[in-house]
C-alpha cells in the first residue's frame, strides 16, 4: 500500500472520528465527553465545528483518535479474557471506564 493510501485512509478514519464525536456530544454530552475522554473545552470547540472545519482538521497525517492511556497489558486484558462468558463487552466497558482521563499538555502530541 503506498503512502498516498494511509494519508488517505487516515484522514477518512478522522472524518469519521469527527462526525461521531459531533452526534454524540449533540445526542448525550456528558456521556460522550466520557466515552471520548474529552473535556468540555473540547467538547465546546468539537460541537462548534461547520462542516467546512470538520474537513479541513480530518486532513491531518495524524490520527485524532487514539488509544486513551492504555497500556500493553490493559488492551491484552481486553482481547484475551479466558472466562469470557458472553460478558466481554461488559468487561471491555469497566476496564475502559476505570482509565483515567489525563488531557495532553498544550502543543505536544503521542
């Protein structure tokens, strides 16, 4: 796959990511700011977001969204449950809600 093909793909993966965001701040805010682990400021400016806007931030070669402070073993702890039961997407949800939600510092990027 060329380069010019993952810029692309990212940048409908962001698109996407906006979109959703957007809905989902509109549908339930605090729910989603949870789920997004966003804070208001930027639940704010994501929800004040025209179309023209949205497109242009989705245009980056960076993904905006990203695993939330997860470590190796959290995300194995998610995907390799040998007494699951049925209960999987249960215990995907507490494990990501015990996460806790350290915003990035100004200007600096993971």
């Amino acid at each position: 796959m060329s380069q010019t093909n993952f810029l692309d793909e990212i940048q409908e993966i962001n698109l996407a990511y906006l979109l959703l965001a957007q809905r989902l701040l509109d549908e339930d805010r605090e729910a989603a700011m949870f789920r997004l682990k966003i804070d208001s400021d930027v639940a704010d400016l994501i929800v004040s977001l025209s179309a023209c806007q949205l497109t242009k931030l989705a245009r980056t070669s960076q993904l905006l969204c990203r695993f939330s402070q997860m470590s190796a073993e959290r995300l194995g702890q998610l995907t390799d449950n040998p007494r699951d039961q049925g209960l999987a997407g249960l215990h995907a949800s507490l494990l990501l809600a015990g996460e806790a939600f350290e915003p990035m510092p100004p200007g600096e990027t993971k």
